[in-house]
C-alpha cells in the first residue's frame, strides 16, 4: 500500500470506497432492469425493534429506563424517516389486533360498553345527552384533524355548527336535534374524504338509528386520518428523500454516543462484518499471488454488501443495515430461488441437448413453470418438493419433443434427467455452486462498476436476465443510500483495520 493511502483520513478513505471490482467477480455487457419479479417465498423476518441498536460490550453498566426510552425514541424516529425515503410504497395502515387476542377482547369491551352506555342515556326519559356531547367534541376534533391549513372556510363552519357551547344551551331547553348533527358531519365529510371512501360516507347515509350511526361515522373518520396521513407521507416524501441522508447520520451518531456513555458499542456487529470481509480477501491474495484483489476500502465494501446476499441467519446482523434487514433477506431469498431455476434449466437443457436447445420460447416456459410450483414453497421444504419440479419439466420435455417431432427420450435418460433436477437443489452442487457463484459475481460487478458501463449478464442466466437484473436495481439502491449514511463510519472501522495491518506487517 503506497504512502498517501497509509495517510487517508476516514473522510478520504469514504471518498475512496467506490468503483473497485474485487478480483473474484467478473465481465462486461448489458445491464437490463424490469419491472417483472420473480414470485419467492418471503423471509418472516420482522423489521428490527429500536431496542436492536442497544447492543451491549462486555462489560455492560445499568442502562436508566429514561436513556433507553431517548435512545429508541431517536431510532424510531430514524426508522421511519429512513423507511419513507427508501420504499416508494410505505403507507401507513391501521394496526388492528389479532382475532382472538386479549388485546383485541379488552377492546371489544370497552367499545361496547362505552356504545351501550350511549344507547341508554340517550333512550332515557328524559333523554340524557352528556355522552352524546362528549361523542360531539371528539367528532369534532377528529374532523379538525384532518383538514389541511388551506381549508379555513370549513374550519370555520366546523366550530359555527359544532359550538359545544350552543349544543349546550339547546339541550337545557329541550330543544337539541341530534340528528341534524349527524347529517353535518356526514355531509362535510362528504367534502373531505378522498373517492375511495366514496362508497363508506354512502352507507353511512342509509343508517337510521342514532347509536349506529355514529359509531360508523368513527369508524370511517379513522380511515380518512389514515388516507390524510398517507397522502401527507407522499407529498413530502421528495423532501425526505432529499435530507434522509443528513438526518439519519445526525440521528444515528446521537445513538452512538448515547451507548457509548454506557459502555455500549453500537457498531460490534459491523466492525465483526468488515473484519470478516477483509481477512477474506487476505486470504484470497495471499493464497494467490497474481491475485488483484487486495484489501482495499472499496473492494472491502464491495465483499461485504455482497456477503449479505448469502447471509448465514446464524450471524448477527450489522447495526447499520438493521433498518434494511428483511428488505435485505428478501432480496437473498429471491437470488438463492434464482439460482436454483437457473440451475435447474442448465442440468435439464445439458441433459436433453439439441432437441430442444434451439426451441424458441421455451425455456421461458420452463422457467415460469417451475417458478409457480416453488412459489410457496419454503427454502426449507424445497428437497421434499423437488420431486413434483422434476415430473413436470420431463413431462414438458417429452411433450415439447413431440411437438417438434424428435424422438421420445428413453426411459433411461428421462430417469438421469429427473436425478439431475433432484441432485441440483443441493447448494453443494457443482452445478448449483458454479450458478450461484456467477449470480454472486453478477451482483458484485454491479456494485463495483460505474452505471456507464454496461454489465453482460453471466452464461446460465439469459433465462433469469429480467428478474435478476430487476434484483440488481433494488439491491443497489438499498446500498446506494447506506453507503450515504453509513460511509464515515465504514471508512474509519475499514481504516483501523488496514493501519492494523501495516503496524503488524515485517519492517524492510
């Protein structure tokens, strides 16, 4: 390593962590994105509590109740900006408890009770209209809720109609009509809502009991806050996206002195990420001397965005990827499906030959096929399900041979066919290795190369060109904004490791 790079500051070495091509991953050509997905199975992995960031050194101090609730606090808040910036299509939805929950009996009760309470006064002689006023005032502050700072002239009509007050005066004199209330607010939600709840305020109007009603006009209010929280997400979502960067750093670096006050290290599982990868190409250059793939920053993080496309779930995940771990997993779960339809086609094309090489169109079919029947079908279920795959595409085979007028495969050939689909699913299968091994390459170029250029996709994978480079697109975009926020701190724990190197290195 020369004298300037010895001396790179993190700030240089930061700068310095983009557009080298580790010496393992390989080749040019085109690169095409598509929206088409490939169907996999979904890794049921929750997003990643707050409390996942606290992770403890040994030895651990007492933590206050008050500085862990702060520390969430930030992280939450970071979470959330940082979900709005990066997935086009977060929308809030309503949290409902599962059926059957303590949670959701105690509710039902309560709500029950309140409404019961509600129907009684009201049907009381005389009627007794103190919950039915406070039911006014939460209507009221609800509608309030959802109006936008523009919309004064329906503000004010809100407070001249729904004056707690006046309500008040006509209940003393016996002279309240409720339901003339009710048809107010139904009507100026009317004007609020947005045409999806079209259909909801419709229904609203048709009920007649008092009761009902307003516990229906709750019920959609609810919506609308939802729809009026939705669409404020998505005009300012531009502006997130613009300052996401800034404000994750300032958010996270808040979380890591707040840990390192307590004796905390908030990046133990990145600093053990990045170490692995450059012992890793230690290794790989020392064990090879024509090897090019020294530990640099940039080849450093090229192998460890990588890794994470292989993830062992026995490892800890890095705290600074926390945010994006089960995007991530997601992503590694559809290229190891991949891998395996690739796989699965090249034995199956291999053993057959030129009777259906030349065949337009189908190998796509098999490809799709083969996709619907694992579409379900856990990553721990596939060797019990590979049987059915193997059926199918003998049975495609013979079919689509006889179509084309070849002679049928014999009995024994069909049978080493159906064994090479069945042997292939094992990732320890030279076939199965070498695919994923060019999958992995795939994506590393990708990282590694500047977008000009274009990216040839690996022989064994035309097939899965749409999906794989459909892949490419998210798993670049995720690490694009990572590496944004994330970058000062890799540089400095990339930088440590390499000065450690040198002072350990044999003097000349």
């Amino acid at each position: 390593m020369d004298e300037e790079q010895r001396n790179s500051s993190p700030d240089e070495l930061n700068d310095s962590m983009s557009g080298e091509l580790s010496a393992s991953r390989g080749s040019d050509g085109p690169l095409n994105d598509s929206p088409k997905q490939t169907p996999t199975k979904k890794q049921r992995i929750n997003t990643p509590s707050p409390m996942g960031f606290l992770v403890a050194a040994s030895p651990p101090k007492f933590v206050s109740f008050d500085q862990l609730m702060a520390t969430a606090d930030g992280v939450a808040n970071m979470t959330l900006a940082h979900e709005i910036a990066v997935d086009g299509s977060f929308k809030l939805e309503k949290l409902d408890p599962q059926q059957n929950s303590i949670e959701k009996q105690v509710r039902d009760v309560m709500h029950k009770a309140f409404w019961d309470v509600l129907q009684e006064k009201l049907g009381s002689d005389p009627p007794d209209y103190s919950h039915a006023l406070i039911l006014l005032q939460e209507v009221k502050e609800e509608m309030m809720g959802i109006l936008l700072p523009q919309h004064e002239r329906m503000r004010t009509r809100i407070n001249e109609v729904l004056d707690l007050d006046l309500i008040q005066q006509k209940v003393d004199n016996d002279a309240l009509d409720f339901n003339s209330y009710a048809e107010f607010v139904i009507s100026t939600m009317a004007r609020m809502c947005a045409p999806v709840r079209d259909e909801c305020i419709a229904k609203l109007k048709e009920i007649k009991d008092v009761v009902p009603l307003y516990r229906e006009i709750f019920a959609v209010l609810e919506l609308m806050k939802m729809d009026m929280a939705n669409f404020t997400i998505q005009q300012i979502r531009p502006y997130i996206q613009m300052q996401s960067v800034d404000y994750e750093k300032k958010k996270f670096q808040e979380v890591l002195k707040a840990q390192e006050e307590n004796n905390l290290d908030g990046l133990q599982f990145t600093k053990a990420w990045l170490t692995r990868n450059t012992e890793k190409l230690k290794a790989a250059s020392a064990s090879d001397t024509a090897s090019t793939s020294a530990a640099t920053p940039a080849r450093i993080m090229n192998e460890a965005y990588v890794e994470l496309l292989e993830w062992n779930d026995q490892l800890a995940f890095p705290e600074t990827l926390l945010m994006d771990q089960s995007r991530i997993l997601e992503l590694r779960d559809k290229t190891q499906r991949l891998t395996l339809i690739s796989a699965i086609l090249l034995v199956t094309y291999n053993t057959v030959g030129s009777p259906i090489a030349g065949i337009s169109g189908f190998k796509d079919k098999l490809k799709n096929e083969i996709t619907v029947i694992l579409q379900d079908v856990d990553d721990r279920d596939i060797p019990s399900k590979i049987t059915n795959v193997a059926e199918h595409v003998n049975k495609e085979v013979l079919d689509c041979m006889a179509e084309h007028g070849f002679t049928a495969m014999d009995e024994t050939r069909q049978n080493v066919l159906k064994g090479q689909i069945t042997e292939v699913v094992e990732k320890d299968h030279s076939v199965h290795k070498l695919i994923g091994s060019r999958v992995l390459d795939f994506m590393g170029q990708s990282i590694a190369t500047s977008h000009s250029a274009p990216i040839k996709v690996p022989p064994g994978l035309s097939a899965v060109e749409k999906e794989l480079s459909e892949l490419c697109g998210k798993f670049l975009r995720l690490i694009a904004h990572n590496r944004a926020v994330f970058g000062i701190w890799y540089a400095e724990i990339i930088g440590g490791l390499i000065k450690l190197d040198e002072d350990l290195s044999p003097t000349k």
